[in-house]
C-alpha cells in the first residue's frame, strides 16, 4: 500500500512555522507496515489544495491529510475533499452537537461559522475529536482512501493512534509491523562503538541497527519487521542482548531516556545526596538534574561560580591554586568538587571548570578544554576532555561527562 502525507496550511509553506505532523504521521504509518512514498504541503489556496488532492488520489492508495479542518475561511479541507469526491457536503447532526457542547463548556457562545465543522461529504465517515471542535473525515474517493485530521497535534495525535489505526487495520491487510528498540550509550565514540560490535551496524543487515550520535551521546537502534509487534521484539532480542553483553556500563538507558533522567533516577533509587558547582557550564548540569521530577530527595543545590572571585570567596578555592594553575586546571576542579561537597554536606559533588570559547584559549589550554570533578566520601577524581570549538556544543558535552561520572560512580560503588 502506497502513503501519502499531506500537509494543509501558509504557516507551513510559507516556511514560518515546522511540519512536524508529516514527520510524525509517516514514522506511525511505517510502524504499522504502510510505506509513505509522497508528502505534500501545501498553501491555504482552493486550486493548489484540489491540484495537491487529486495528484494524490491518483498516485496514491492511502492519503492522510492534517490541516484545514478549521471553522475559518481559509479551512478548505472539507470543500476540496467533496469536490475531489465528486459529491455535495452534507450536514452531521451529532458533530454539531458536540462542537455546541465544547462551546457550552467554555461558556461561551457558538460562532455561526463553526457549524461548517459539522458538514461532510456524503459517504464519510466522522472520526471523533476528543480534544477540539474539528472532528476528522474518513472518505473512499475514488481508489484512494482519505483520511483528514485537524492540523493540531495535540488534536490529530490521539485520533490518529485511537482511530485511525485501528481502521487502518480492519480495513486494509497491512504489510510487516516495523518496531524500533534505541539502546544508549556515554562514554565512548561513535566509531569505537561500532568497532565493539563487529559486524552488527552493516547495511542490509537484519534487524538492521543503525549508529547516530548527538552531543557525545550514541544511540542503537534496532529495527524489525514481523507479522506482529511480539514478533517483531523477538527478533530484536539476540542483538539487544549482544549489545549489552559488549557494551556492559557504556549503556544508560533505552528509547527516550536522556543520560540526566538516568542518573537523576539513579541518585535518588539509591538515595544519594549530591551537589553541584559550575564555572562554563553557568548551571546547566543543576538544570539537567531538576529535570526530574522527585530530585529534590537528593539534589541539594548548587554552586555557579563564573568569575575567579566568587570561586574563591563562596566555594574556598584557594587563590593560589587559581594564579599557579588557573580557573580551568585538575587543580581547580578538584578544589570545587572538594569544597562543594564540604560545604553543601552533600554524599556527592561534581564541579567543571573549562574554557567553552570561542575566545581565551591559549596553545596550553586551548579551546573546548573541560575538567571535571567528582568528590565522594573517600576521594576526588577529576577527568578533562577536549573538544571542538563550538561554545554550546562544548557546555552541553561538559554537563554530559559530569553527570557520567556521577553514573559510574553509582554503579560501581555504593556512595
Ligand atoms: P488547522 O487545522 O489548519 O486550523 O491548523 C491549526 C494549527 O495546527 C495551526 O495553526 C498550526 O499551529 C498547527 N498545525 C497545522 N498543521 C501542522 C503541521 N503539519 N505540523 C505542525 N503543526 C501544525
Ligand atoms: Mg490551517
């Protein structure tokens, strides 16, 4: 079965604002073994809305439609779909009925434009709308069915999952479920993973497992197709495993887990307190940490000393570890770490200090140059990495290597 995605609005053509339903509709559809071969996006504009429908009656089996639901003028869906269809639009009783109770629930009063929400072409099938007044439109025109959802996400997502599948399934024998399973890691390069695990990232492969990296962070994917979603897990399974087996404490998380949430979690399973004291990063490892809900049980707070003077005079870095070895040495970050911890009476702390440019690097300490350190009970460690030159992409990776410290430190020793 042969997919085609199009997109109705001027915010999307005109490049204001991103289509991020078409990327969502076509990862859903290839889930369920729909291939989407054409996406389209299109303007609010009559005949460029019916040249996009026809063009997509004609070339395609399955056309999923999202935008120009609305009451306004510029909502076209409904007209083009009817005339494309080749039949009148009718009126929907029960929709209009619930467009006047959504009013009635805001306690306001219906604009007349909205009834236009409860006219369909004849033949359709309503797809309910849970959260807003525009209900969708299920339609056979031709050979092709069409399927239009509400531009908005929040809106068109949970029709999608809740209805539109579910159809989808009754109605057409769908090719192979495709399920993904993303396993990630910290700690090692994209290419020194992948040497790891031998063949398993070559092309052609099945499953096949792809490598991509994002902010020193390296994600596996593994994909499968099977006749169903079990099946299809089965599959993953062996090389789930095997990549577990070879890549043992480099792996955090699963699926949408980011390093912060794991170790968040982490600290507060094994309820250990922690502190933080920042120089380049200016607080973003204290932000990543309060991401998760329930930190306060271990985060006690943190320190964001930029300048030399507040390192000296809030953390008790010592002013001539400062002019001996400067703001961004082993010296410094051990002091912070050291002192944090002191101070805040924390079980852990972790302190970086580095230089996120793109000015004040010298040959010595260069650009992209980080330290970070780590206190615990019976010592302090400090790590230094070195990166590019890129200021955003350097702090991001910084707070990254401070929270993995933090994780190592957890897993191989109660703190
Ligand atoms: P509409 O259903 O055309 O009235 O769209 C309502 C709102 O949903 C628009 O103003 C956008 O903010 C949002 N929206 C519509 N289409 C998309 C899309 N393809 N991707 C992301 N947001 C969208
Ligand atoms: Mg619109």
């Amino acid at each position: 079965m042969k997919a085609e995605v199009v997109s109705i609005g001027s915010e999307l053509s005109s490049g204001v604002r991103l289509d991020t339903n078409g990327q969502w509709l076509a990862a859903q559809l290839a889930q369920i073994g729909v291939d989407v071969i054409y996406h389209s996006t299109v303007a609010d504009d009559l005949p460029a809305n019916l040249d996009v429908f026809r063009h997509a009656q004609s070339r395609a089996d399955l056309v999923l439609v999202t935008g120009g639901l609305g009451p306004t003028k510029d909502d076209l869906t409904r007209e083009v779909l009817a005339e494309v269809a080749g039949v009148p639009l009718e009126f929907h009783e029960p929709s209009l009925q619930w467009i006047e109770s959504i009013f009635k629930m805001f306690n306001r009063p219906m604009p007349e434009r909205n009834r236009v929400q409860a006219m369909f072409p004849v033949g359709s099938e309503v797809i309910t709308n849970p959260n807003g007044t525009a209900p969708g439109i299920w339609l056979m025109a031709g050979n092709a069915c069409f399927v239009c959802l509400p531009g908005v996400p929040r809106e068109m997502k949970p029709m999608f999952t809740d209805w539109v599948v579910p159809r989808l399934r009754q109605e057409f024998s769908l090719g192979e479920v495709i399920v993904h399973r993303t396993i990630r890691c910290f700690g090692a390069g994209e290419s020194q993973i992948e040497e790891m695990l031998g063949d398993l990232t070559k092309r052609g492969r099945q499953p096949e497992v792809g490598i991509t990296a994002s902010e020193a962070t390296i994600s596996l994917r593994v994909t499968a197709k099977g006749a169903n979603p079990e099946q299809a897990q089965q599959l993953i399974e062996p090389d789930a495993r095997f990549i577990y087996e070879k890549l043992g404490e480099l792996i955090f998380g699963e699926d949408d887990v980011e390093l912060h949430h794991a170790v968040a979690k982490a600290l507060i399973k094994k309820n250990v307190t922690i502190s933080t004291a920042e120089s380049c990063t200016g607080g973003m490892l204290g932000q990543m940490l309060t991401d998760t809900p329930g930190i306060s049980q271990v985060y006690l707070g943190g320190y964001v000393t930029y300048s030399n003077d507040l390192k000296i005079n809030l953390l008790g870095v010592p002013a001539d570890i400062l002019s001996r070895h400067g703001a961004v040495s082993e010296e410094c970050a051990a002091a912070m770490a050291k002192n944090c911890r002191e101070r805040t009476g924390s079980d852990l702390a972790v302190s970086i200090t580095g230089i996120a440019g793109p000015d004040g690097g010298t040959p010595e300490k260069p650009v992209g140059l980080v330290y970070v350190g780590l206190a615990s009970s019976s010592e302090v460690k400090v790590r230094n990495f070195k990166w590019g030159n890129d200021r955003k992409s350097t702090r991001v990776r910084a707070a990254k290597m401070a929270l993995n410290l933090v994780r190592l430190q957890l897993l191989r020793q109660d703190c």
